[in-house]
C-alpha cells in the first residue's frame, strides 16, 4: 500500500495493483458455450513450463503462454478479439470497482486472533485467561450450537472488496491506484472486476 494526495488535495491511502497487460486468449459465447465471457491471460511464462495442451491452445491468440488465466463476463464478445491485450486504458480515475482475492492464511487460531475476544483475569489462579470459555448449552439441546464462535482455520478465504475507487492511473507501468486495502498478502493475485463491462 501507499497514499496519494488527490487534485483535490484529499490524503487517500491506496494499493497499486499491476493490472495487465491481460490478451484474450479465447472468447466465449451464448451461442457455443452457453453464456458470454471473456477469457485473459496474465503473466508470461515460458513455453517448455506448459504442457502440449495449453500450448496448442495460447498458440490461437498469439507466441505467448501465460501463468494464470481468468475468465470476466461481457455483454458484447462480438467487440473483442483472440489475442487482443486489455491494459489500464479499460479504467477510469474515479470508476468503481470490485476486488477479489485469497486472505493471509494465518492456521489454525484461537478465538482472541480469531473472533475478537476478551481475554480471561490473570490473576488470582485464573486459568481461563485465552481459552473461550463455556460453549455448552444446557440439558436442551445438550450440544454445540451450529456456527458457535470457536478456535479453527483462520484466513486463506476467498473474499471480495466492493466499490472500491480508481483514484490514480499509471499506464506507462500498467499500475491502477485504489483507495483503501485490498485482500492477500503482497505481490498477491487479484481480479479487479469493472461493475460494468
């Protein structure tokens, strides 16, 4: 992450996400496949780390193959074309749009890191000083209730930032700045979703 100051002189912290080139490496249609979507490749890798079949098909949209490949519904395939690259120019500065990616994964967590508790006393013999304390219920319905706030699997969840806003475009390095955090560890992948596309 980083700040920014607006032309309005507004202090924005913001994250600088690399956002393409991504080349269409196949185009998707209600006619052949049943819905309407573009599918981008992002991420050049060499071509002896990908096996015959992937080759034979990144060969239909141009010499390169790709690391990650992702697909985004459209309204109109019939605009674009295979091999195709989409850079920063399909972004605007102010534009709204959805973030997607994985969490930090942070284990296996107690229910303090996990769910924000109070600790117990640490004085006096207390021994409950992070434990969760009593979870049971009574002689009905004598179990755990579903979804009772417990220690468990914390992060590596897929989760999606909405509205968040263009506030600075970079597009000789092919950076967009938005305002505010966006899920993942750095240098993490991430699909920036435009609300209309």
């Amino acid at each position: 992450m980083t700040s920014v100051f607006t032309s309005e002189g507004r202090y924005v912290p913001a994250t600088v996400i690399e956002a393409g080139p991504c080349v269409i490496t196949q185009i998707k249609t209600s006619k052949t496949d049943g819905y309407d979507a573009l599918q981008l490749g992002f991420g050049e890798k060499r071509s002896s780390r990908v096996n015959k079949p992937l080759q034979g098909h990144f060969k239909k949209s141009g010499d390169k193959c790709f690391q990650f490949m992702k697909e985004f519904s459209v309204e109109n395939p019939a605009d674009y074309e295979v091999g195709q690259a989409l850079t920063t120019e399909i972004f605007k500065v102010g534009e709204r749009v959805d973030v997607v990616g994985t969490t930090k994964g942070r284990g296996f967590s107690g229910v303090i890191k996990r769910h924000g508790f109070h600790r117990g006393p640490m004085t006096h013999g207390s021994r409950n000083i992070r434990r969760p304390g009593s979870v049971g219920c009574s002689a009905w319905p004598a179990k755990i209730v579903k979804g009772k706030k417990m220690p468990g699997q914390y992060g590596n969840d897929r989760k999606t930032i909405r509205n968040l806003e263009i506030v600075d475009i970079r597009s000789d390095d092919n950076l967009i700045l938005v305002k505010g955090a966006v899920p993942g560890a750095e240098a993490g992948l991430v699909s920036v979703n435009k609300l209309k596309f």
